[in-house]
C-alpha cells in the first residue's frame, strides 16, 4: 500500500534511448494544414508531442518562430 | 479397311490437335504477390543486458537498484514508417521515460528501449508499454529490489 503522504519519487535523473536492427525511414516531407502546430505533428508522425524541436531544428531556414507555421509550408521530417 | 479407318482416325487426331493449339487461352497471369504484413509486435523482453542481436541476453523482470534496465521488443512485417515508443511509468503511475523511435523494418526486427539512472532506483513496481504507431502492442511489468 503506497502511503500518499510519501512524496513522490524522483524520476530527473533517468536517461532513456533506444537502438533497433530495423533500417531508419528516408526523410519524409508533411505538408502544414490549417490547425497545425510543431507539437501537433510531432505526437501525429514521432508519437511523441515533446519531439517538435526535431522538426524545428530541421526546418530552421523556413521557421523563425517556432509558434508560428503557415498552412501550405512544406516541413521536413527527419527520422528520430 | 482397318487401316485405312486407322489412318483417318490419325489425321482426325491432328486436325483436332491444331485447332486445340489454335484456341489455347492465354496462359492466366501469375497470382498476385500478397500484400506485406503490417509490422506487429511480437514479444517483449526485459533484461539488464543485450547482446549484439539486440534481445536480451537473460530475460528477467527482477532488477536492482543499479541496473540499466532494457526492453528488447521482437516486431514483425514491413512499414515504410512505424513508430515505436516506450513509456516506463512507476507503481504510483508516476511516468519514468518515454522514448519513440521510428522504424522501417522489411522483415523481422528487433528494437531495444532502455532506461538507466544516474541515483538508484526507488524499490517497487514498475510497469513498460509498447505502443505502435499510437497503439498499445505490448506491456511488461518487473520490479526492482
């Protein structure tokens, strides 16, 4: 039985990572719809909403606010 | 008489064997190769060491406080692109990690997940979920000690 009074354990120090004997996909391209957000893509294509950044930073020369992404934009979307 | 009746009756037989060639339909074109199974997980592992397969050396789901925890995950079929995501949570439902990985396997894979961290590990109950492509495929429960 867990005493909630307990505080909670810390977990900020775990480091995750993974590795597989499956070939990585070729870069794929996704075209921005109305509603979009870096965010939204990331948890749609990686499974994960916290891997923007990876589309960010690979999208950096047509992207200067991160916040901001225009219907129409073409965004490159490397493998993680 | 018999063998003239015998001679006609050979001649019948190639006539008839010309006109079968003449009509033979067009050989039927080869079946359709089936389409590639869709990439499914298979088995899950967990272990504290890999070997250079990527499954674990000794399956188990009892660690200690100071292992590197891994989870070796056997898929199979093909896809263009899959992802895969592991998310450790803890007994309080506490999330540990969450690691996605993207893959496009052409046949049988396998892909490993692991966790290490830099204090102990608090004792109790821990639990991974596989997930595919946004969908649970697969859980693991162990516990550390």
């Amino acid at each position: 039985m867990t005493d909630p009074n307990e505080p909670l354990p810390d977990f900020s120090d775990v480091q995750g990572g993974s590795s597989s004997t499956a070939p990585k996909p070729q870069e794929q391209t996704y075209t921005v719809v109305k509603g979009d957000s870096l965010s939204k893509i990331a948890k749609a294509l990686y499974g994960s909403a916290g891997k923007w950044k990876v589309i960010y930073e690979a999208n950096k020369d047509m992207i200067k606010n991160p916040d901001l992404i225009y219907p129409g934009q073409v965004l490159r979307i490397p493998p993680v | 008489m018999r063998t003239h009746f015998l001679h006609r009756a050979a001649a019948a037989a190639t006539v008839l064997s010309v006109v079968a060639v003449g009509c033979k339909k067009a050989a039927p074109p080869p079946p359709a190769a089936p389409p590639p199974a869709p990439v499914a997980v298979a088995s899950v592992d967990l272990g504290k060491q890999l070997g250079p397969d990527k499954r674990v050396v000794q399956a188990m789901t009892t660690f200690g406080v100071r292992d590197t925890i891994y989870a070796s995950v056997a898929t199979t079929g093909t896809a263009t692109s899959a992802v895969l995501t592991a998310l450790w949570t803890f007994q309080t439902g506490q999330k540990v990690d969450s690691t996605a990985t993207t893959i496009a396997p052409t046949g049988p894979a396998q892909t490993e997940f692991h966790i290490v961290k830099a204090s102990p590990w608090p004792k109790g109950k821990y639990k991974v979920a596989i997930w595919l492509d946004g969908q649970v495929a697969g859980e693991k429960e162990f516990e550390v000690k």
